[in-house]
C-alpha cells in the first residue's frame, strides 16, 4: 500500500507541475529559466543591464521523441543549457524557452 501511495504521490506532483497547454512537438523541450541572479557572493548588487542571461531552469514539458531519438530528460528536472540556445517566448505572464533536446548540455 505505501508503494502505491508513492507512486500516487509523485503522479501528482508531476500533473502539478505540468499544467501549461503548451505541448512542445517532437524532440522539444520546454524550460521555464531560473531567475537571475541579482546579488554577487560578495553582496554587490547587480543592475539590471549587467544581469547574465541564466543557462539553467526547470523542464516543464517535454515532446514525444522520435522514433529515432527517445527522449531522456523528463517534467521536473533542473537542467543547464547554452546561452544562446532555445527561443524564448512569453505564455500567460511567464517567461519559457522551447529548444530541442540535443541543445540540453547536462542534468543536475
């Protein structure tokens, strides 16, 4: 019975998390990036022309695959990516990338 409570678990988690009606096609990833950093370590602040895009964000819905190719990233998972990969695009508010798996450089 606890098994099953997990696996309930995580299936909820995961329907969570994916409720954008964007569904990318293929071998695409949808990435929402992480928010920039606005403080260095040392505790200077940042000013908004200086900021660095970020190269890493969160996996929140993925293609089919091809029938060469199968996907193996999944919805969740934080992942680091090129600076320039991806088009970016804004959906109800929220900022996204959309870029094909092969543009994805590691999982954390």
């Amino acid at each position: 019975m606890a098994r099953f409570m997990k696996i309930v678990d995580q299936n909820i988690n995961l329907n969570t998390m994916s409720k954008i009606s964007i569904k990318p096609l293929a071998d695409r990833v949808l990435v929402e990036p992480a928010a920039a950093e606005t403080k260095t370590s040392s505790g200077i602040i940042i000013p908004d022309t200086a900021k660095e895009k970020p190269q890493k964000g969160t996996v929140v819905a993925i293609g089919a695959g091809t029938q060469e190719y199968k996907m193996t990233v999944a919805v969740g998972d934080t992942v680091l990516y090129g600076k320039y990969a991806g088009t970016e695009l804004q959906h109800e508010g929220k900022d996204y990338l959309i870029m094909k798996e092969s543009d994805i450089l590691a999982i954390v």
